[in-house]
C-alpha cells in the first residue's frame, strides 16, 4: 500500500543543540535504511519549511504507524497521511 505523509516537524526553541543534532543525525540514518529496504519510497522537502512530503511503500495501516514511531523526531513531528491508489490515466507501468 502506498502512503502519501506529510511531516512537519517543531522542535522546540529551547532544546539543546547537542541534543537537537543527534535526534536529526539518528532521523538522517533511519530514513536513509528505510529508503534503501524500499519502504519509504520517495522523500521530498517542502521549501521554505521544516517539512517534507515523503511516500511509504508498506503493507497496512499498521505498519506505516508502527514505523512511523520509529522515527527520532516523530515526537516533535505533525504528521498528515493520506492513502494512494493507481490513477488510471498515468502513463507509467508501475508505481515507481
């Protein structure tokens, strides 16, 4: 199943930079892992914000929750899911 997420995160002003920096530097490697096993199939950042829209590639609900919760910075994140079907006017094969 294909999930269209947005994420926005806020982190808040008054965390410690250290802190802040290892939570992203943990976010940058589990998302980069989840990319390479195919499960977060595309990831974009929104310009002008601390958000991005990314497409998950997982097998229910269930799983793009639980692997959602994974993420270092999901505590501080505002998440917006929607779910993807194939159009059936695109021209490509596939959905990659």
């Amino acid at each position: 199943m294909l999930f269209h997420v947005k994420m926005t995160v806020n982190l808040p002003l008054d965390m410690d930079p250290t802190k802040a920096a290892k939570l992203k530097a943990d976010e940058k490697q589990l998302a980069q892992r989840l990319q390479q096993e195919g499960t977060w199939r595309h990831l974009w950042r929104i310009a002008g914000h601390y958000a991005n829209y990314s497409v998950f590639d997982v097998v229910s609900v269930e799983e793009l929750h639980d692997t959602l919760l994974q993420l270092p910075l999901f505590p501080y994140m505002d998440i917006e899911i929607e779910g993807l079907c194939r159009h059936p006017s695109s021209i490509h094969s596939d959905d990659r």
